[in-house]
C-alpha cells in the first residue's frame, strides 16, 4: 500500500477499531463506521473516538461487578 491509498475505519461487535483499505472487501465480523481517508486521517479518528481499548463485553462485565 502507498501513500495514495484510501482507508475506512472498521469497528466490530466488541467496539475494536481497524483501518482498512477501502476498496477491499469488509471482513466478516466488521462494520464501517463512516470514516474515509487517508491512513493518517483514519488514525487521528481511531484516537478520538476509540478512548477505552477494552473489548465491550469486559467493559460490560466490569461495570457490573
């Protein structure tokens, strides 16, 4: 991949984020969630919306404790 390449913002079900390019094919268990651009961008993204890098479900589990 280079410089030009274009990248959307993946999350899935347990509130991970990913970078992928955005003319593949979304993997299975992934979403887009909107955001397009380039790595940089996406990364700036990921860091703004992505504050607790502790899966969903130990997030839940966590807080029912």
């Amino acid at each position: 991949m280079d410089e030009n390449t274009t990248f959307q913002v993946l999350v899935n079900d347990e509130g991970q984020y990913s970078l992928w390019p955005a003319d593949k094919e979304v993997p299975a268990g992934w979403q887009p969630d909107g955001k397009r651009g380039t790595r940089q961008e996406c990364m700036d993204h990921v860091d703004e919306v992505w504050t607790d890098m502790r899966p969903r479900s130990l997030r839940e589990r966590m807080s029912a404790g």
